[in-house]
C-alpha cells in the first residue's frame, strides 16, 4: 500500500515478539525497533526483515535481546544490511558477538551499554571489538577503522591471551597468531619522575635526613621547615647543594616562593643548608625608635651608646673609626651641627630695587620696640639673609654723591 516507504520507526510502541507476523516489503531501507520488549532476534529476522530485500539499517537498541541469530538462521538476514545497532541490550558474552562475523554484508555496528563490556576500559572495548570483528569497519559511529589500528588492536588481542590457559583462549587467538606469530609481551617500564626524595637538611650544627615531596612550592618547604628549626620563613635563607653543579657553580639560593622544587632537578642525596637573615638593629636614641634600620650589622661591632658623632667629623677620627653602621639623629642635632662650608660675602652692592628704605623717624623705634616689623636686608648670590645691608641708612646720599659732585656743591 506504501511502495515508495524506505524508513519505518516504531520504537517505544511496546511491541513484543513478532511471532507469527510478517512485514514484507522491497523498498524499505531502514527500520527502527528500538525500546521495544523485544527477547528473540531470530523471530525478527525470520519474520521481519527476512521479507524486506532492500532493508540496510537495523536498531533494536535498549531491547531486552539475548542472543543473536545462530549460524543456520542467518540465511534470513537480508544481504543489503550493513548496519546495525545493538547497544543497551542483555548481550552477556563474547561468543554471541563472534556471531556478528557471519552476517553476510555487516560492516557497521553499535554495541555499547552492554553487561560484558563493563569490566573494560573505553580503549580495551574498542581494541577487543574490532580484533574479533574483522569485517567491521566502523565501530560505534566513529571513524572508520584505518589498517594500522586493526593491526595495533590484533597484536594487543594476541598479548592479551598469552597468560591464559590454552582452553580459556577464544579461537580468534589462533587465527591472529597465524597471522602475527606469538607475540612477546611488552616490557612495563615506567618513565613518571620520583615524586619523594630522601635528602639532607642543615641547619648550624644541626642535619635531619628527611623524605619530601618535590611537587611543592619553595614557599611551602620553607614553612615545613620552619617546623624542623623553629626559624621563620620570612627571616629564613635556603640555599639548594646540587651533587654535581654545586662543585662548578656553587650552592643555589632558592629565593623564588612560588617556584616548584621539581624544577631544581633534586634527586638522592642532594641536600639543603638553612641560614638565618641577620637581625635587624633598632636604635632607640631616634625620633623613629620604633623603626628599623635595614641592613646587617656591621662586622666591627657595636660603638658606644654614650658618644655622638657629628656629620662633620673626619673619616680618620676615632669616631669614624668606632662604628660603620647608620645612625637616625634627632631633628633638634642637626641644628647645632656647624656649617663646614665657607660662603664668600657679599660686595655690599645692591640696587634699588632690592631694599625698601625706612622712614627716619620711625626708624630707630621699630627696630627696637616693633620685633614684629621685618628691617629690610640684602640677599648675597648665595641666598642667605642674614647680612645687613650697609649702605640702607644712606641711600640717599650714596647715590647723590654719585651725580653731584662736590665742586658742584659749592657753587
């Protein structure tokens, strides 16, 4: 009634068994009776697909199937069926897998979610499917099977068995070794770097031969450390001796916290020297007692507290000599320090437009009763303030002398 159907689903329409029903039909290419409580291939194939010449796809996926048609059923299995899907069945066995290799014209096969595959891996499933399976040639719609991976899958099938009694072996072995010969087994070497190594660890006249993991951080071994010595990581100097590299190049300090220990390439025997940073000095005659004064002290030792040193001092006095460390002075010091430098006076020249002249009546009154009045001076090149001007109380007839003469005067 339908000539020109080619795809037919009736999954998930709790069909049964087919028994005595038939489909016949020449151009139907696919067929889907998944999620059905189908239990018998052998009645599907002798009653179904057998009638339908042209059928190609077959999926009886998540059926409750057992076994698969036998040898002398599969004359009712249509040649033009490639492709079939068997996945989440109650398939239990490798022997009815084996019978897969009968159908006349299968080359693509789903089988997944099945009971005796569960103790495999992805990769071993895969391996043992397609080395019992030579005429697959797609495996659970991947890619189709290229001749290096059936090769590499049938010295592995070979491998597999060797340590099995001969009853216990599947007759695919057989067939394989004649192909490939009897295999030796693969050597198991192991190339993962030691993740725990036994080293020493120095600390003054202290050494513990301790196992530690190189997968840590410098920063994380130096807290484990601290535990050893009791010495903190932040005042804590480690230093890494190298077997081999430490006799050309030295000890290696290890001043990268988050640097893995991996990276130094620690092996056996290696060791580790734990030092101390110097202690930080504190002088409490500062005005910042509570700061610190960064630096190591001075190999020559401690001066005495009780004598002071000026900046102005020589280098070959014996104050200089006494101490090579910092010292924080007082603001109200550095005021009574005398000024070394020798600053030239000035020529009392200056111009008019440097002073402002005071007025001679008030003069005398503001620079003794005013304190609060500035008297004008003069600025040197230097800057400074502090000289008085010379000629501000004559301005006048400084500068007259220099126009009228005094012949002029008289006449």
């Amino acid at each position: 009634k339908m000539p020109k159907l080619d795809e037919l689903h009736l999954s998930a329409n709790n069909l049964g068994d087919p028994g005595n029903a038939t489909l016949e039909h020449n151009n139907l290419r696919q067929l889907y009776l998944s999620c059905n409580p189908i239990n018998d291939f052998c009645s599907v194939s002798l009653n179904f697909i057998s009638n339908c010449s042209s059928l190609e796809f077959l999926s009886l996926a998540e059926c409750p199937v057992v076994q698969l048609p036998t040898v002398d059923d599969l004359s009712n299995v249509p040649t033009c069926l490639h492709s079939l899907n068997v996945s989440t069945t109650k398939i239990n066995s490798w022997t009815e897998v084996e019978k897969l290799r009968k159908f006349p014209g299968l080359n693509d096969l789903r089988i997944q979610g099945c009971p005796f595959l569960d103790e495999y891996t992805a990769h071993e499933k895969r391996m043992m499917l397609i080395a019992r399976l030579p005429n697959i040639k797609v495996m659970n719609g991947g890619e189709q099977i290229t001749t290096t991976e059936r090769e590499d899958a049938e010295r592995a099938f070979i491998r597999h068995f060797l340590d099995k009694p001969e009853d216990e072996r599947p007759s695919r072995f057989n067939e394989l070794v004649a192909v490939h010969g009897l295999l030796a087994p693969l050597v198991n070497i192991d190339l993962s770097p030691d993740m725990n190594i036994k080293v020493s660890i120095y600390h003054k006249d202290e050494c513990r031969e301790e196992s530690i993991s190189v997968m840590q951080s410098v920063k994380q071994f130096k807290q484990l450390l601290q535990g050893y010595f009791n010495v903190a990581p932040a005042n804590m100097r480690l230093w890494y001796y190298d077997q081999e590299m430490t006799k050309i190049a030295g000890p290696e300090e290890m001043k990268f916290a988050n640097k893995e220990l991996y990276t130094y390439n620690v092996i056996d025997g290696d060791y580790f020297v734990v030092d101390e940073k110097a202690q930080l000095r504190v002088l409490t005659g500062s005005p910042r007692a509570h700061s610190m004064v960064i630096g190591s002290l001075s190999p020559s030792g401690y001066s005495n507290s009780n004598s002071r040193c000026n900046f102005g001092t020589s280098p070959t006095s014996p104050c200089s000599k006494s101490t090579n460390s910092r010292i924080r002075r007082k603001p109200s010091e550095s005021t009574n320090l005398s000024n070394t430098r020798t600053r030239r006076k000035s020529s009392g020249r200056t111009s008019p437009g440097r002073t402002i002249p005071t007025p001679v009546g008030r003069k005398a009154s503001l620079s003794s009763s005013s304190p609060s009045v500035k008297t004008p001076v003069a600025r040197n090149l230097f800057g400074t303030s502090n000289v008085r001007n010379p000629v501000d109380q004559h301005y006048g007839e400084f500068f007259h002398s220099k126009v009228f003469r005094e012949d002029n005067k008289n006449c």
